[in-house]
C-alpha cells in the first residue's frame, strides 16, 4: 500500500480494505470448497449479485480461481470509502471469534 503521497491520515480509510479482502476471499474460498459456514454464508449474501452472476455464468469458461479473483476485486473496486468502513464494521461482527 503506497502512503506516501497521501499521507497517514488516509490509512484508517485504506485499512479496511486489506482487512475486507482477507473476510471476502475466506467467505468466497469457502463457498467454492464446498465449506460454507455461516458467517461465509451472511458475507457471501453481502456481495452483488451481479457480480456474483457473472462469477457463476456457465458459459464464462474461466478457470474457478480466476472467476473468485475477479468477484473479489469487482466487489471491492466497486466500494466508496464511506461504504467500505461501513461494511468492514458490519463484517467483524459477524466473524466467529
């Protein structure tokens, strides 16, 4: 992560973004493997189903990790700041302890 233009006063925004991914690609990796609790379940439910709609097109014939890697980074690149923080908040309360 490059803070040096932006300074530290950007990293409580910037933080939650690493923290969201590592929650989205868990959630997203369990579903694939079959292993869906359900706080991946409730994390899962949190991503657009558009998104979701084209990671799981039948004629979209690529590889299954690829097609997760491009549903966490479409759900993420789409967030605002303010929607990000927001939902990093509503995740870790529902992450088992």
């Amino acid at each position: 992560m490059f803070i040096g233009a932006c300074g530290r006063s950007n990293y409580k925004v910037m933080a939650p973004f690493r923290e969201l991914m590592r929650i989205f690609w868990g959630a997203i990796s369990a579903k694939r493997k079959g292993e869906e609790g359900p706080s991946e379940s409730y994390v899962n439910r949190r991503i657009s189903e558009n998104y979701t709609r084209i990671a799981q097109d039948e004629s979209n014939r690529l590889p299954p990790r690829y097609k997760d890697c491009q549903l966490l980074t479409d759900m993420i690149s789409g967030m605002t700041d303010g929607f990000a923080v927001g939902l990093h908040h509503d995740l870790r309360a529902h992450e088992p302890p």
